[in-house]
C-alpha cells in the first residue's frame, strides 16, 4: 500500500515538478515542489461529502443518477460541500440541485458521520419537509421521486454509504433527536476493506 495517496506531478504555484518528501517540521510525507526556491506543499486533505435524507408523511425523497459513477442507481441528494457552506447549507443545496426540493437547513438534524479511509468524510442530516412538491431535477438526476421504506430499492442504491444512512434514518424515524451513526471504512494492511463503527 502506498503511504501517500497521488497527488500533483507539477507545482500549482511555479510549474516546477513536484517530490515526495517529508517538509522540515512536518512527520508525514508530502508532495513538494522540487524548486528550493518555491518549496511550495501540496497538502492533501480529505473531501467534504454532505447530504440529506429528506422525508414526507413517512416516504423517503430518492434521485436515480444521471452521472457516473453509478449512472442508473439510487440516492438521497448528496454532494461536495463548497466553499464558504456550512455542511447544512451544502445538504440543503445538494437537494435543491439534485431533487428541486428546498428545506430550512437550520431545521434539519445531524444523523449521521462516514469517514472513509481518510480520503473523504461524509456528513449527512435528516430533514422532514413540508411539502413533496418538488421542481425539475437538475442535471445529475434522471428521476426523483418519493417512495415509502418498504419500497427502496435496496438493491439499487448507489453507494453502501447510501444504505448505510437510508437503513440508520429508517430506524431512528420515530425518534424526535435520532442517534448520530458513525462508520468508518479503513483498508487494512493487507488491501482488505473494514467497516467499523465509530
């Protein structure tokens, strides 16, 4: 297993190919521009994922993809959080684009955090909505609709972090603060995949 994930092979500031090496004061290696006189570090950080589990008299809002990958499977609304979003405001946004469907983000609560394998985190809320009107579903969405528990396709879904949140959002649907689910995926040194939780 690589200690480093890949990352650029020329320096975002100057051009000058980069080297992997470890930073003076620093522990962990990292790609550096290999001019002394730039020395520009490339850190590397996990991606923000945020989405919502939106819910109407007990169905569950789905979008089918449009894009890869898993072009044809099903979802919640979820994406990247951009800059200057707090995780509400990327969840609510992912569902306006993704589903044409708005929501108060200060209403919505925290259920659950996905931290897999260092490369990305996702934080996912509940919102319960006050209406499933909903417009056009953008461009990453060939369909949306909503459907009751008993009615996912569970064999459908996009992601196992998709059923994941969907299986914990079903069981804490009656619950008026749900418990916050945290599952971490971790490959383990002999190239095997783990979910733990916590």
């Amino acid at each position: 297993l690589s200690a480093i994930p890949s990352g650029p092979a020329y320096c975002e500031m100057c051009g000058t190919p980069t080297q992997i090496k470890i930073p003076e004061g620093d522990e962990r290696e990292r790609y550096v521009c290999g001019d002394p006189k730039c020395g520009h570090i490339h850190y590397q950080n996990p991606k923000v994922v945020v989405g919502a589990i939106c819910t109407y008299n007990d169905r569950v809002l789905l979008c089918q993809r449009a894009i890869e990958p898993c072009v044809g499977k099903w979802g919640y609304p979820q994406g990247f959080l951009e800059l200057g979003e707090t995780t509400r405001q990327g969840a609510a946004r992912e569902t306006w684009e993704e589903a044409g469907v708005k929501f108060n983000p200060k209403e919505t609560e925290l259920l659950a955090i996905y931290n897999l394998a260092g490369m990305q985190i996702q934080t996912i809320y509940r919102a319960e909505l006050e209406t499933d009107d909903f417009d056009l579903a953008g461009h990453e969405s060939s369909d949306v609709k909503f459907v009751a528990w008993d009615d996912i396709p569970w064999e459908e879904l996009a992601f196992p972090t998709v059923a994941w949140g969907l299986e914990h959002a079903r069981d804490m649907k009656d619950e008026a603060k749900p418990a916050v689910q945290e599952r971490t995926k971790i490959m383990t040194m002999d190239g095997q995949w783990k979910v733990e939780e916590g």
